[in-house]
C-alpha cells in the first residue's frame, strides 16, 4: 500500500533521509524506531508534504500514486493523516467547525457530495463517546487549553472522522499518562483495517505494549538499518540503540 | 514552502479588488478647486437656506487656518486641495426622485455591487429574511432612498441629508455640529465647509426602527473627494441599527474621503452602527492609488443608561485614518467598539477609538483585531479616559494583533488616563504571527491553502463578526478572506 522506495530529503541543504526504503502493505501496522535525530519526524512530514523539506532522490507512493508531487491537502484527500506529536492549537474554531469543514474540504477534493449536518452531528457523537470526549469539548477553540492527553484523543477523533487510508502516528505517546495512553491506544486499534495502513513512530517501546506491531523497523541516520518481528522493539527496549548508531 | 509560492502566483493573477469598475454616465462637477465660491456652489447646488450656508462659509474661514495633522502612522504624498473636484453628480432633475426616475446605469451599478434598491426585490428575497433599508450615495448626492414611507409610518425618518436640511430644518440645526464641531479637526472642518451628502436619520421616542438601515457609499467620478456627512439622532427608550458600505473604482490617483459621523442617544437610547468599508486600496503591488479614508465619527450618549455600539470592518482604502468614539456623558451609558482591519499590499491604517467616560458608572468595552499583510502597516491607537466625576468608569480592551509574512507591521498605542481614583480600566493585548505550522496542519487535514487561511482568520476576527448583523457577517467573511488572498509567503 506505502511504497517507499530509496528516499532522500534535506532540510536547508542538509540531508536527513539518506535512502530509506520502506514497505507498509494494506491491513498492517508498521512501527518506525530510532534514536534522536534518526529522522523519524522528518520521514512523517516528507510523507504528508510539510514545507521546508526538499526531496532529492527517490519515490514514495500510496497504492501506486505518487505523494511527493501533490500539496498537503491534496495528500489528505487521498487517505493520508498525519497524527501530529503537537497538535496545534486553532483559536476561534470550534472542534466541530474544524471536522465539519475538513471532512468537506475532503469529500469535496474527491468529488463527493458534503454530509448532510445531521448525519455528520451523529457520526461526531458516536465517535466522541468512544474516545470519552465530552461533545461539550468540541463547541470549544480546537486545542485552545486542551491537556495533552485532550490533544491527542482531538487527533484521534479527527482520524476516526476522516478515515483515512494511511495512518501516520507521530511519537502519539508523548505527554500522556497511563490512562490517556490507553483510551488513544484503542482508538487506534479500532481503526486497524485490511484495507488500511498504519505507521507508528516512536522513540519508546511502551506504545507498542498498546498498538502491536506487525513489523518493526530501525530507522538510523536516515535509513532503515534493521527490520523484524515485535520481538525488536523488546530487544531494542534492553540494549539502547547504540549498535545501530554505529552501524549506520 | 513550495505551495505557498505557488498560491501567491495563482492568486496574483486573479483580479482581487472586485468593485473596480467605473460607471458611464453623464456626471455634473463644480470647477476644480476650493474657494468660497465653491462651498457657494455646492449649498446653491443643494438649494440650501441662508444659515446652512453661512454655517459651511465660517467652517471654511476656520479650516483656511488650520494645519493638516502629521501625528498619525501614516505615510503618504501632501494633497493637493486645489487639485480636485468638490462636487461630482450624476444630471438628473432636481429634487428627490422616485426610482422609477433613476438612471438605468445607475441601478445596473448598484445591482453589480449587490445592493438592493428595488423595494419588491428586497420583499421577494428568501422569506423571513430581514427586510433593510438603503440610503444610496453616489458621489456626492444620494440618488434613491428605499422604504421611506414604510419608516414614516412609524415616525423614522430616513432621508438624504440634503432632503434633511430642507425639510427637517429644527433637527439638523439642533444637532448638526453638536457632536463633532466644525473646528473639531481639520478634516471635518474641511468636511463641514464642502460636504455634499451622506443619510439623515430620526427615530422618534419609544420606537425600535423595525428594519435594518444602510447606506451605501460608491465613489465614481476621477479626480473627485467624497465629503459625506451622516447625522443619527435617537431619541429615549428608541433603538436603530445602521450600517453602512464604500466601494470605489480602482484608479491610478489618491482620492480624498473625508466624511463626518455624528451619532446622538438621548436616554435609553440604543445605537448599533456597522461599518464595512471596502474602498479601492490602490495596486497590491505598486502601491499605486486608493483611497484616503480620513473619517472622523463620534457617537454622543447625551442621556442617562444609553448605549451606543460601533462594528468596522475595515479592508480597503490605501490610507486609513479613523477613530470611532462615544462620548459617554450620560451617566450609565455605554460605548462599544468592535474593529477589524485588515492591510495588505502597501495599505496603511490608523484606526481605533477613543471612549471619552464623563458620566458617573459609565462602561466601554473595545475588541480590536488587527490583521497585517504583505508590506501594509497597522496601526491601533485607542484613548481610554475617565473625568473626575465619572466614578466608577470601567473599561475593558483587548487588542490582538495577527501578522502574516514578513514585511508587515503592527502597531498597538493605547492611551490611558484616569482623572479620579475609582475608575477600573483592563486592557489585553496579543500580537501573533500566522504560522507556518498551524497553516500546515489545517492543509494536512485536507483544505488547500487559501481556505486554511481563511478558517484561521476566521478565528481569529471571530469574537468581532458576532457583532455584525447576520446577513452582513457573511459577506464581512467573505470580504476578509478575498482582502488576504495572495497574503502568505
């Protein structure tokens, strides 16, 4: 499904992703490990098209369709969704105007018609209620004064609205307690599909106690140094990741 | 990024000032220039009585002594008072007109511009919509005003101010200069000697004016300033909701709008006026003409617990130079202003308010939201004050300031002074920069780059477009959004 093929791509002229090739077959999660600086965060913005990164070699498709030519928005409509380790804040924008208006924006770029309000209103409260989010919550600012953990079950709801195809969870499990961790965890296992791909960054392996991986993957320096089974993460977990540092 | 350059590139190539166009139509000017003869011209062009005369002649005496001020954050050429035209009419006969009697381009213009002027075509709208009234203002006469019968049946009066001065002769002598004097600053003496036309309005005491009144203000002819002149008297326990428009044709020269706003509440008197003003900015790129918008309006809250509220969306003009303000002498009056500004391209604006607390338990509240673009300048200067006997005065004022791109500024100078020692007086202010990650991270979730930032915006001016009436906050939206295309680079 995520074909990823030899990726190259510099920030300022200085190269993070040095050749990366990569394989996410649809229905599978894949998790993205790696020490600080590897290009873990640099790997999710080149597949969802963040300014500011340059790729200068290689190809990254989703079900044969070349991503790295289209804007954002474009990628988004497609089935991309980039769930972010900062969620930003967006003053004066409801919750639910947000949902509304990306859910649109979406079908729109598809050429499908825009939800009818009350289909979409039963939708969100089902949805909500699964994440145990208030619907009160989402008549608020999106974001604005939210806790983490709030922030991130808000991209988890974002991600159960849209349905995406290709799932990019970047570092979900940072700030958030043993509760929070656990609520987003199974929203995220709800959305595991067969025709769905999921990609799960993180430094630590205690995401992984939650989301299990199909595979495993070593991201160091700006490849993949090492690929396995989730028995990696528990081995990476025990000796550090300083054998791949050097190897790299 | 990438798509940012891209989106400038689109958008520099779309046409983004959509009211440029100039009408053909036979237009009657005075000889350019300024002198005692020409205020004659125009008050016997207006078949004025002596004292109205005489009031425009002593206030140019006063503004042949006057300075042209320099304090403001503004940059522009001098002007060249004896280089335009003080009167510029569309021929037509004398006297008020039916719209029957209206000039077909004349209506064709403001269908263009989206006003309605037909009263049935206003009646045949979507039911249940609000029914509004127009005052249409072109140059300097106004040539139509709609729903005036349906007003008078419940005592309004809503008329030209030329019709004003000849039929309700007591009311203008009574309050016209009582607000806003003519020596008050240069501008409005200049204003006070030359002004052609504008809206009168009276609503009688007890009545709540049971529609929506507007006027739209369309500056057509070359060369020529727009010198209107809108005089609101309610009188107690009555209520009026007033809001007016401006566009302009986009040409290569300044054009000078110099108007005076005098608003009047006598006790329990309540008074909403909105403002979106949409004169021809000048060229984005060049910076080449547009408007300038030196406006003065005040609001006078004369009697006890009465209330005036100002709403200004301000997104066009090259040049912008105004201050709403209440003068709250009753005591337990209240002022409200609520602004947006937007600049772009090279606009420049100096805009905010003054709350001028004289009356005992007197309240003010100012939200003003800024937004800069391009290599526009913004700035908001507000006055807060509090005389000794106005015990306690409360103001509240938030300022928030949103920057996008580089080369754009914002200016925040709030003046405040307190002259007794039981007055509480907050003020808030926020400057932020549109982000490139929050712009990032609306696209990601799928809207293209111009929608993203327009629901950014949207937020951000949120709190002040609740204060626009329903159908007009739309159009502000979308009006906000259109001024900021091309913006993010």
């Amino acid at each position: 499904m995520l074909s990823i093929n030899n990726l190259r791509a510099s920030v300022e002229d200085k190269e993070i992703l040095k050749g990366l090739t990569l394989d996410v077959p649809a229905g599978e999660v894949h998790a993205i490990m790696g020490p600080n600086g590897a290009g873990k965060s640099t790997l999710s913005y080149v597949l969802s098209g963040r300014g500011g990164y340059e790729v200068t070699d290689g190809s990254a498709t989703l079900n044969g369709e070349d991503l790295l030519a289209l804007e954002p928005d474009e990628r988004a409509a497609k089935g991309v969704f980039l769930s972010f380790q900062y969620p930003l804040e967006i003053p004066g924008v409801p919750a639910l105007t947000f949902l509304r208006t990306a859910l649109n924006a979406q079908r729109k770029a598809r050429g499908e018609d825009e939800i009818a309000a009350p289909a979409f209103l039963k939708l969100v409260r089902e949805k909500a209620a699964e994440l145990k989010i208030d619907f009160d919550m989402l008549k608020r600012s999106l974001n604005v004064g939210f806790s983490g953990g709030e922030k991130k079950r808000m991209e988890i709801l974002q991600m159960a609205i849209l349905q995406p195809k290709l799932l990019i969870l970047d570092e979900t499990d940072s700030g958030l307690d043993i509760d929070a961790l656990r609520i987003v965890s199974e929203g995220v296992n709800a959305m595991r599909a067969p025709d769905r791909a999921m990609l799960v960054i993180t430094h630590y392996q205690r995401l992984l106690d939650h989301i299990k991986p199909d595979r495993v993957h070593v991201l160091s320096a700006g490849r993949i140094v090492a690929s396995g089974g989730p028995e990696l993460a528990l081995q990476l977990e025990a000796e550090g990741y300083d054998k791949y540092a050097s190897a790299a | 990024m990438v798509a940012v350059k891209q989106t400038v590139e689109h958008v520099e190539s779309l046409e983004a000032y959509k009211h440029g166009f100039i009408t053909d139509i036979d237009q009657e000017f005075a000889p350019k220039g300024l002198n005692a003869d020409i205020v004659r011209f125009i008050s016997a062009k207006k078949d004025e009585p002596e004292w109205m005369l005489q009031w425009r002649l002593e206030a140019f005496e006063r503004w042949l002594a006057m300075e042209e001020p320099t304090w403001a954050k503004v940059n522009f050429p001098r002007i060249d008072y004896q280089d335009a035209y003080y009167y510029a009419a569309p021929k037509a006969k004398d006297g008020p007109m039916s719209l029957d009697e209206v000039d077909p381009e004349l209506l064709a213009t403001y269908a263009k511009l989206g006003i309605p002027l037909k009263e049935q075509e206003v009646l045949a709208g979507v039911q249940g919509a609000p029914k509004y009234a127009v005052d249409a203002v072109f140059d300097s006469v106004s040539v139509v005003t709609t729903f005036k019968k349906e007003l008078a049946a419940v005592g309004v009066i809503f008329c030209s101010m030329s019709e004003a001065i000849r039929e309700h002769p007591e009311l203008v002598k009574k309050y016209l200069g009582s607000v806003v004097p003519t020596s008050d600053n240069y501008f409005a003496c200049l204003n006070s000697a030359v002004f052609s036309d504008g809206s009168f309005v009276y609503v009688p005491p007890g009545v709540r004016c049971p529609m929506e009144l507007s006027t739209y203000f369309r500056i057509n002819a070359a060369e020529s300033g727009q010198f209107e002149r809108t005089l609101i008297i309610v009188d107690k326990g009555a209520y009026v909701s007033y809001l007016e428009g401006c566009t302009a044709p986009m040409r290569d020269e300044n054009q000078l709008h110099a108007a005076v706003v005098e608003l009047v509440a006598l006790e329990d008197a309540e008074i909403k006026y909105s403002t979106v003003q949409n004169w021809y900015p000048g060229d984005p790129k060049t910076g080449k003409g547009g408007i300038y918008n030196f406006v003065t309006k005040r609001a006078d809250c004369r009697g006890d617990r009465s209330k005036v509220s100002w709403t200004q969306v301000e997104t066009g003009s090259a040049v912008t130079w105004k201050y709403p303000s209440c003068v709250l002498r009753g005591n337990d009056s209240s002022g409200e202003f609520y602004s947006i500004a937007v600049t772009n391209g090279f606009q420049q604006a100096d805009t905010g308010t003054k709350m001028i607390h004289l009356g005992a338990n007197t309240k003010s509240r100012i939200i003003s939201k800024g937004i800069s673009a391009g290599k526009s300048s913004n700035t908001y200067r507000g006055l807060v004050s509090a005389h000794p006997k106005a015990k306690g005065a409360r103001n509240f004022t938030q300022c928030d300031s949103l920057l996008i791109g580089k080369d754009c500024a914002a200016h925040t100078v709030p003046y405040v002074e307190a002259r007794n020692g039981q007055s509480v007086f907050e003020h808030e202010a926020t400057t932020t920069r549109l982000s490139d990650d929050q712009l990032f991270y609306v696209m990601q979730r799928g809207l293209n780059q111009e929608e993203a930032v327009a629901l950014l915006v949207n937020g951000f001016v949120k709190d002040v477009l609740q204060q626009l009436p329903m159908e007009f906050a739309v159009e502000a939206q979308k009006l906000v959004a259109i001024s900021l295309e091309g913006s993010v680079g």
